[in-house]
C-alpha cells in the first residue's frame, strides 16, 4: 500500500488537510480579496457580521475589517510557524545527529547544553528573547525557534543510538566512507519519518505561541495576527464577542488540523505502528 494510500485511510488527517488547505487559500487570496491594508479604517466600529454589504465578519474596536485581518492574520500565522520551525530544525537536526552518532563525551556535553533550554519554561524564554530583541517577525521566529529545538534534539539523538549499529552502517564503514558521509547517506535518511511528524506538530505549537506573544502585546506592530485581533478584542469581549470569537475559532482549527495531520502522517510513514493502534 502506497503512502497515499495509508494516509487517506485516516480520515481525520484528511479531514484536518481540507481545514489547512483553506487557511492556506485564505492566506495566498489575502492580498488578491483584500488588497488594502488590514490597518486601515474602512467603518464605524463594532459593526456584527454581515451588517453591511462587504463586512463579511463585520469590524472591529477601531472601524478596521475583521476578515481582512483574518485572511491577512492567516498568513503572519503561517509564515512564522513554517520558518520558525524549519530553524528549529536546522539546530536541532545536526545536535542530535552528533551526539547520538558519536556518543561519548560529545553526548554529554550536548545534552547537558540542550537540557539548559529546556530547564526554562518555553513561553516564559520566547517573552524574554522577544522583549529584549524587541516586537518583530524576526525577533518572533528566532524567539520560537530557540524555544523548539531541544525536543527534536532529543528525537534524532534516540533514533541516531538505535541505528548507527546496524548492518548497512557498519558496511558503509568497511568499504571507507567516512562519518559524515555515514550521517547524511545511511543514517539520516532513516530518521526522517519520525522528524516529518514531529515538525509538523511543531507548527502548531508555534502558531499557538505566536498567538500568544501577539496576545500580550508582544507581536509584530507592522504584521495583522490572529492573536493581536484576540487581544484587542478582550476588553470588549461581553460587546462584541466574536471579535476575539472568530480569530480564536481560526487559531483552534488551524492547530487542530496540523495535529489531525501529523497523527495521519504518524500512520503513513509508520503503518506497522498504526496497525497496533488499531
């Protein structure tokens, strides 16, 4: 049974990949639907949904276009959960490749420094880097990506010391190839499932920290996020709820179909795994 196929048969993942699809649409159709910024005034304040003719989710504290912010608030999201995630990997890849692969002293010392970040609370540390490197996408992506990277870390080390004895190593070893080729050509490519599933499950956490940042006044001022329309919304929260209704329910899908993704991700590339689980 092909990749396809096995993933298709968890019918939550797909579920959870038509949800992603469409925040992705929403996020390329931003700037086509919506071509003005999402900053600009375009009402009178606090207008429901579909109050008025082009006000599909009505306007927020300010007169501003609650569904331009949110189509424009799904790229932000977007953007910093993927590149956020792809540095946490880039550190936490080549960590945990050499210290599982060559063990030892190396080992200690790299887990010994990876258990430093993770001795801290990870919200806690993004408040700090973001505050002291002040509000930016930058400054968020870095703060997320410093935060993340210990777990997979940890992963490629475990499956690096469960593979680098095996056969195909060993007779790599013997007809000369040295260890790094050893780490990119053998090993690596053999870790990669369980890093894809654990990536994707990472966007969702960043997502979800981003919001959080954005909440607390921590976002990017220049960039429209989900979590900035929640928190300009909570103080009006009793009148007019679905400013922070509609932004939160469009963060809980998003996360929810990452995770519904991953797991379905988990039984594709590990179907011997997921017949036990079924």
């Amino acid at each position: 049974m092909s990749f396809f196929a096995r993933f298709a048969r968890n019918r939550g993942a797909l579920f959870g990949l038509i949800i992603l699809w469409v925040i992705i649409g929403m996020a390329i159709l931003a700037p086509i639907v919506f071509p003005e910024s999402p900053w600009r005034m375009v009402q009178r304040p606090f207008l429901p949904p579909f109050a008025v003719d082009g006000m599909w989710l009505g306007t927020d504290t300010m007169g501003r276009n609650v569904a331009a912010g949110l189509m424009h608030g799904a790229w932000v999201s977007l953007l910093i959960g993927l590149i956020s995630t792809s540095v946490a990997l880039l550190i936490g890849v080549p960590l945990g490749a050499i210290a599982g692969y060559y063990g030892g002293w190396l080992d200690d010392a790299l887990m010994r420094f990876t258990e430093f970040f993770q001795t801290i609370p990870n919200f806690a540390l993004a408040i700090v880097l973001v505050a002291v490197m002040q509000p930016s996408v930058t400054s968020i992506v870095l703060a997320i990506a410093l935060v993340s990277w210990p777990p997979v870390a940890r992963l490629v080390r475990a499956e690096f010391m469960s593979l680098r004895h095996r056969e195909y190593v060993e007779a790599a070893r013997l007809i000369g190839q040295t260890n790094t080729q050893i780490i990119l050509r053998q090993i690596l490519p053999n870790t990669l499932s369980p890093i894809i599933v654990l990536a994707s499950l990472m966007v969702a956490t960043a997502i979800l920290l981003e919001s959080s940042l954005s909440f607390l006044g921590l976002g990017d001022p220049n960039a429209m996020s989900w979590g900035y329309m929640i928190g300009a919304a909570r103080t009006v929260i009793r009148q007019a709820w679905w400013l922070s209704f509609i932004p939160g329910v469009a963060i809980l899908l998003t996360v929810l179909a990452l995770n519904l993704v991953g797991e379905g991700l988990d039984d594709a590339l590990n179907p011997k795994l997921a017949r036990e689980r079924h």
